[in-house]
C-alpha cells in the first residue's frame, strides 16, 4: 500500500473534480480503492486536514478567484463549486473569506493553493512494531462519538475528564485499560474490559500490529501516527483491516505510556 501514490491521486482527483456536485470524501476514498474510514484517517495524519476540509477549502478558494476574474454570477459559481443553493454557499463563502460573495472583485481573497506531494529525505530510527494475534477484545462504555481531528479528539477528552465520563469508565466491571477508538472516521473513548457490560464493541480475534509510543503524550501518539503512515506502511507491504485502530492508555507509576494497535490482514 502506498500511501504517496494514494494520496497524490486522491489530490488529482480532488483538483479535476472541484465543480462536480458529485465530489465528497467518500468519492474520493472511492476513486482510490480504500475503504472510507481507513483513507480519511491516512489524510488527516498526513495532510493535517480532514478530506471534507481540504475539498471545502479548495471549492472556495476557486470560487473567490471565480467571482473575482469572470463574470460568473453568485448562483453560477455557487452551482459550480457543488453548492445546492447560493444562501449555503454565500455563508460558506463569508466564513472563509470575511467577505460576502458580491464583494468579491474589490476585496482581498483568502487563497487556499492545492497541496503537493513532496519527498523528505529523513533520518531517524525505523518503527519496530509487535506482530501478534490477540483474542477477543471487549471495549465498554458509552461517551460521546466525535469526528477524528485532532481537536475534536482533545476537547473530548478534557471534558470527559472534568464531567467524570472517564472515571465512569474505571469502574466498568473488568477494566483494564482506557482505550482511544478510531473506527469509520469518527472517534470516542472506552474501556478494554475483560466482561462484557452496555455499550459494547467486540472485536474478534485477529492479527495486530502493536506500536510503542515513544515521548510525552500527546505528542509520542501524534508522531507515532504520523510515522506509521508516512513511512512504515511504505516500506511494508501490508494491509491494514476495516477494524477499529486503538490507542492503549497504561497508567505507570508517574504517568500514562501509550500503544497503538493496528489491525492488520
């Protein structure tokens, strides 16, 4: 799987498709032969931009240079960037560009130019993971399911952590890690429980990739992330499962330590 190739076609494929109503993140997953959740995951950690994100920012941007060096309506150029009605697009447009739509020919635009592949030559130690089949995994509990942005994923932490969400889940019957799960593009936090309780996800036995995350949290998770896409996947071949990928919180004698379990084919 290589995720230089997948991700500089999905870019071309974004750029040709800016005025087709048709063009979404999950066409783009599409267009690319990955399973949605898996690829929006990959373009987020290695763009720093979700897809819908980067396609909003792109369809606006091009309708700004639009409006300002033809003689485009609003309607027109709301149709062509994909939006259903000019009032959507207008609010969008506003948003992005601190100006309305009709101010657009004496205004100063907001420019979003498209992103490019580019090859870093780096010089740092390789990731060993662990390989290993692991029984049944039981994940308990029921928070709030959020996109997987790093934002997003952070403030559900910190208001879990001051409303008493994560205690709840310590006292879950048979509990032994709290777990981060990112599945199908969204992301919520349980316990690995080792008995089955409400809210549960249970994973069948399959083959994982364990990861140790090295450095002070969040920042060991972020670049370990970032590594596992950015460079280990390149140099394996291996296929990454339509299951859940996780990160396992240890609490030590200090602090936490982190894992990341990769489900792998």
């Amino acid at each position: 799987m290589n995720w230089i190739e997948i991700i500089t076609k999905s870019l071309e494929f974004i750029e040709k498709n800016l005025e087709s109503n048709k063009l979404s993140a999950e066409s783009v997953a599409q267009n690319v032969n990955i399973s949605y959740g898996h690829f929006s995951r990959a373009f987020n950690i290695l763009t720093g931009f979700t897809v819908s994100e980067y396609i909003r920012n792109r369809r606006l941007s091009f309708a700004g240079d639009l409006l300002k060096n033809t003689n485009k309506s609003v309607l027109d150029v709301s149709l062509d960037v994909g939006y259903e009605s000019p009032e959507a697009f207008s609010k969008a447009f506003k948003r992005f560009h601190n100006v309305n739509p009709n101010e657009s020919k004496n205004s100063t635009l907001k420019y979003f130019f498209p992103l490019q592949v580019q090859l870093n030559l780096i010089q740092e130690p390789p990731l060993y993971p662990i390989i290993e089949i692991k029984g049944e995994i039981i994940l308990c509990g029921d928070l709030q399911v959020v996109p997987c942005d790093n934002i997003s994923t952070a403030v559900l932490w910190q208001v879990s952590e001051v409303n008493g969400n994560l205690d709840d889940l310590y006292s879950l019957k048979g509990f032994e890690y709290i777990v981060g799960v990112y599945h199908n593009d969204n992301y919520t936090i349980k316990s690995l429980c080792s008995y089955k309780s409400n809210y549960c996800i249970v994973i069948k036995p399959h083959k994982w990739a364990v990861f140790n995350c090295i450095g002070s949290l969040p920042e060991g998770i972020n670049r370990t992330w970032n590594k596992i896409y950015s460079s280990w996947l390149l140099n394996n071949d291996i296929e990454i499962s339509d299951l859940p990928q996780l990160e396992i919180y240890k609490e030590g004698l200090y602090e936490y330590s982190c894992e990341i379990w990769i489900p792998i084919e």
